[in-house]
C-alpha cells in the first residue's frame, strides 16, 4: 500500500504532456521489431525497443487521470484467445500470446489520451515514421556502396529491411501508412494540416511507396492493388483517377528499372513476383508441389478437424504442427483459435468495419459528406479492404500499425460526433474532457 502511495505521489507531480511525448516516441519508433534475444525465443526473442517506450508511457498514464476509448469488442476477442489457453497444445505459448495482444490494446489506450486533443498530429507522426524507416532502410541497402554504416543490420542478400526483423514485416507496416496518409490527400481533413505536414504526408506517400516497392512483399503489393482499385470504383472521379495512374506508372517504372539500382534487389523483387503471382496467374506452378503455403493453410485445417472449438491454442501451432506460425489471419484464426476464437475476432472486426462505415450516417450535399472526419473514413475504406485482402497472407493483430490505425479511427469517429455538435471551424477547438464516446 505504501508504495502504491509512493507510486501515486511521484506520477501526480509529472505533466500530462510527458504521456504525449512516450506516445509520440513510441509511433515514431513502431518500426523497430528487431528484438533484443533470439527471434521468437522467450521474452527478449518477443520484447523490443517500442514495447520499453510503451511500458514507461503506460507506467505514467496509469498514475492519472486518463479515458478509456471504445474497446468493448477487442477485450471480448482476447478473452475469446484467452478461452484457447485451457486446451492449448502449449498453455506458455498461447498466454504470452494473449498478453502480447493485450499489451498492444493497452498501446491503444495510451496513443488514445495521448492524442485525443490532435488527431492531426498523430497522422503526421505516421507520415513521419514512414519517412523515417523507408529512408534508413534504403540508405542502409544502398549505401554500403558508398562505404556508408549500417544503422540496421541486415538479413539476406537483396533484403531491404530498416528497422524490420525482415522485408515481409516492412511491407505489411509500410502497406498500413499508406492506408492512413493516402485518404488524406482527397480528403476534407487535408484542410486542417499546415503547409507543413501537407509536405511531410506527401513525401511520406512518396518515398513509402518506392519502400515498398523495394520489400519485394507481394501481399503488401495486393493490398495496394486492390486499394486503388476499390478507391477509383467507389469514387469514380478524375483526380483519384490521376492519382493512381501516377502511382502506377512510376511504380513500374522503377520496378522496370531495379537492376539499374541493385541487381540483388532486382533479382529478390522479380523472383517473387515470377513464383508468387505469374507462375499462378499462366498456370506454370507445378501441381505436384504443394508449396509452404499450401502446406501451411493444410495444416491449419487439419488442427482445426482435430479441435474445432479452440484450435491449437493461440501461439502454440508453431513448434507443434509446423516449425513456423499460420501465415494468414484468417487461417490463424482457424487452427489456432478455433471457433471460439473465430467469434471473437468477428465480434471485433465487426466492430472496427462499424466504426469505419459509421461516415454513411453523416449529412452529404451532392454526394460529398460535409463532415470532414467522416469523409476522411469513407476514402480510407476502400484502402483498408485492400488490407483485409493482403491479411489473407499476413497475421495483422500482432502489428503495431494495425493499432495505430485502430487508434485513428476511433478518434476520427470522436472527432466526427463532436464536430456535428459544435459545428464550428474543427481545426481550432480543443476536445473537452466531457464529451462522452
């Protein structure tokens, strides 16, 4: 009791604005998932630079005064994980797995108070983050030619990683950004940044999207596909239209052009597009081959016949069935989790797909949404069903971009509800501490 006091008195003393400057630290360093031990290995194979920042800015958000946003649905889906641990292949796995889930929903918490009053300045920070692991990644592959150090080390030849453990990591982070900053720019909400982070979001959109490019991950190439393509059929308008063909042509081109700028990059690029996506498409994959990912996706199944009701256990097909985990989140969810957790993360989904559609109910004067956080949500939807298509491969709730977003849309939805009430220039105000979620 005496050190909960002590606790209490020490954290009363600290400023609010320290909570924003762990928050800040903590988006702006979300792209470092190197760990500290071997990868996947105990605790220091799973805890990194960002968990630390987090914790600290957690510690001194606890000690005051702080709202909890909308997370209902989320708490439902960990305990619908947490269910699994009871017939889980391997209780320790699956636990820390839960814990990991709910440290990242505590992320939320935190990012929520810490931007609750400027939401603006959290979209800046991901265009800055973005900037920031896109250049250190390419400076680290490109400039060992230059005799320049490595901020990052590296992993394969041809792998363009920055702060990643590795490249798939990247694209899948990189994929995200792009989901947030690329509705900005057609977007109300563009009005209520200045000059400056206007700049910092389009160079963001820019030097992320050659990243990404450079990562070689198809998933995350899909994802972008598909997000342009759902943007231009929703919107059916000149401008987007500009947008993504500009994006396209200069994607190529470089794409076109890669062995003039690395030919270990231009041989890792060009030979996941021939396995992953030509040979498919022309019909040249050998059908005597099943393939990792068949063999993973066959795998998931078999452990969801063997216990439909909770899978392997969350965390514990790795080791057990296959050496490495689900590679999709929709098969994970089925091997891992089963049916329980299949609930839950519907409960969820269903959720975050809610508070995303929520701008269809906002007034609209010739087919545009007056509100300028709810038309920021309608064109970020057609991206984010991109997302849900390039999950199909990657698993997105261990993710911390995946909570950023979730954090941007919770508070564009509170920012939504309360610029209806104030009706008022929304740049200006400041959010009081009454108004309700």
């Amino acid at each position: 009791m005496l050190s909960v006091n002590i606790y209490s008195q020490l954290v009363k003393h600290i400023p609010k604005g320290i909570v924003v400057f762990w928050a800040r630290f903590y988006v702006l360093t979300s792209f470092i998932t190197k760990t500290y031990g071997e990868a996947g290995v105990g605790f220091t194979g799973r805890f990194t630079f960002p968990d630390f920042i987090a914790t600290i800015g957690l510690i001194i958000l606890i000690g005051k005064k702080f709202t909890l946003p909308r997370i209902t649905a989320a708490i439902i889906m960990i305990f619908a994980f947490l269910a699994g641990a009871f017939y889980s292949l391997s209780a320790y796995a699956t636990l820390f797995e839960v814990l990991i889930h709910f440290f990242l929903l505590l992320s939320v918490v935190l990012m929520y108070n810490a931007y609750r009053n400027n939401i603006c300045l959290l979209i800046q920070d991901v265009a800055t983050v973005t900037i920031i692991a896109s250049v250190i990644g390419l400076l680290d592959f490109f400039g060992g030619g230059f005799g320049l150090p490595r901020i990052f080390s590296g992993r394969a030849d041809g792998e363009v990683v920055s702060g990643f453990r590795n490249a798939g990591q990247a694209g899948a982070y990189i994929l995200v950004c792009l989901t947030i900053l690329i509705p900005v720019v057609f977007s109300d909400i563009s009005n209520l940044f200045t000059p400056r982070q206007k700049r910092l979001i389009t160079i963001g959109i820019i030097v992320g999207g050659l990243f990404l490019l450079s990562t070689a991950k198809i998933a995350a190439y899909i994802g972008v596909v598909f997000g342009f393509l759902f943007f231009n059929i929703f919107r059916r308008r000149v401008l987007p239209l500009i947008f993504t063909l500009v994006f396209g042509v200069v994607g190529y081109f470089v794409y076109d052009n890669l062995e003039s700028f690395s030919t270990a990059l231009n041989n890792r690029v060009k030979e996941k597009v021939r396995t992953r996506v030509t040979e498919n498409i022309n019909g040249e994959k050998d059908p005597t081959k099943e393939g990792f990912l068949a063999d993973n996706y066959g795998m998931a199944m078999s452990a969801f016949k063997i216990n439909p009701y909770t899978g392997t256990g969350l965390g514990a097909f790795a080791g057990n069935y296959k050496r490495y985990e689900v590679h999709s989140t929709y098969f994970k969810m089925l091997g891992e989790t089963g049916i329980i957790g299949i609930i839950g993360y519907c409960v969820f989904i269903y959720f975050f797909i809610g508070q995303l559609r929520s701008f269809k109910k906002y007034p609209t004067y010739g087919g545009k949404i007056l509100n300028p956080f709810a038309d920021y949500l309608k064109n970020m939807w057609p991206f984010i069903l991109g997302c849900f298509i390039s999950w199909t491969y990657t698993y997105h709730l261990r993710k911390r971009e995946f909570w950023i977003l979730c954090t941007i849309v919770i508070l564009c939805n509170l920012y939504a509800k309360f610029y209806e009430y104030s009706k008022k220039d929304a740049g200006k105000y400041l959010l009081p501490e009454s108004i309700s979620n």
